[in-house]
C-alpha cells in the first residue's frame, strides 16, 4: 500500500468494510438529526451583516450556497457542503461514530503505512444537489487523507465524482465514482490535489462519506 500511495499518490481501497457493517455505519450517520449535528460549510463565505440572528438559518444556507456557487463558476476556489460538528460533541453522536470508524481504519491499516496513529481530524460530509468542492490540495493537514464512501445506489449520473490531479495538471486527472464501501487514501507530499465534483442527484439522495487525516 505504501508503495502504490509513494508512486501514484493515492489508492483505492473497494469493500473495505464487511458491507452489514458498513450498511450499519451509514445509517447511524443518517439518524444523525440533532439541530447541533451538522452544519453548512461554505466558501468564499462573507459574514452577510444585514442579516440578523433571528432570520432562519435555511434562509442564511441558502445565501451562502449562493455565493459559493456564484464563485465556483467564475473559477474561483470555492466548496459548498454538509459537515459533522465537532463542537457540540455532548449534543449527538457524531464523536462515538468517527471514533469506531477511525479505529477501524486504524487496525485495518496498521503496519501497512508509517504514521503515528494520529487522526487530526474526522468527520462526515454529505453533499446534496449543486454541492461541491473546488480543486485544491490538503497542504499540511496530516500525511495522509482518507476518504471512505457511503453513498448507496449511487448512479454516475448523480455526479459527485472524486477528482484527483496525480500530476498536478487539470488535464491529467482520475475520477473515482462515490461508490459504496470504498476507501481512499491520498498521500499529501505527493502533493494530491483533488476535487468534487457537483452532485446533480435527486433531493433523497446524498453523497455520504467520513473523511479526515492521518499523521
């Protein structure tokens, strides 16, 4: 694994876990719905000043997405997703169910790489029609990043293709489907730089994934 990460910058890695598992991961992130469970994460973001507290927060989304979007098609660095909240760690389950996949990932890879067993960070994201992320590289977010998908009946149609730039040329690229159960591991000294691209599937279906860094 190593090896193929030194030489290509990335690998991936398809029914990483026994699928009940993985089928069970996925729908403990799905019940997920505490209010303090997710948030929008969006740039370029401006804090809208004539908009006050009291204004629902669908309405704020909405405006925020807006701009992203706006950005993102004049090719200007921007994303527009869902992620976990670490924040409200006591409000919902979120850290007991990073923790159980991290460990996993963990065991699973476990004298296979040479890193520390850090996780700087891990969370889910789900992405929902028109989200996406810019290209970009993780920088010095950990040595490794970890993408593992949970997207069930996913069609390529929906979109939402992971999209990695090996040789650092936006010509030369490699689109992975978000396809269930699938882990990938990027290496960032490669350097990996990487996109998503925008999800065009219906409102009941979400691109799923758990996401973070090793050291």
């Amino acid at each position: 694994m190593e090896a193929l990460l030194k030489k290509q910058g990335y690998v991936v890695v398809k029914n990483f876990l026994p699928f009940d598992e993985a089928v069970r991961l996925r729908n403990n992130i799905l019940h997920q719905n505490h209010h303090r469970a997710w948030c929008l994460l969006t740039t370029p973001y401006r804090p809208l000043q004539s908009v006050r507290d009291n204004i629902d927060k669908p309405i704020i989304d909405k405006l925020r997405h807006k701009l992203a979007l706006k950005a993102h098609r004049r090719k200007k660095f921007a994303f527009s997703f869902y992620r976990s909240v670490n924040k409200h760690e006591n409000s919902h389950q979120n850290k007991t169910i990073t923790h159980a996949f991290t460990n996993q990932l963990l065991s699973e890879i476990d004298g296979k790489l040479d890193i520390s067993g850090e996780i700087t960070d891990a969370f889910f994201a789900s992405f929902v029609n028109q989200q996406f992320i810019g290209y970009h590289s993780d920088g010095s977010a950990g040595k490794y990043a970890f993408i593992y998908q949970l997207s069930k009946g996913w069609q390529k149609k929906f979109g939402g293709q992971l999209v990695l730039y090996p040789k650092r040329i936006k010509f030369y690229k490699r689109s992975i489907e978000p396809s269930f159960n699938t882990l990938v591991l990027l290496k960032l000294d490669h350097p990996m730089y990487h996109s998503v691209n925008s999800v065009t599937s219906p409102k009941h279906r979400h691109r799923i994934t758990i996401s973070g860094w090793l050291k």
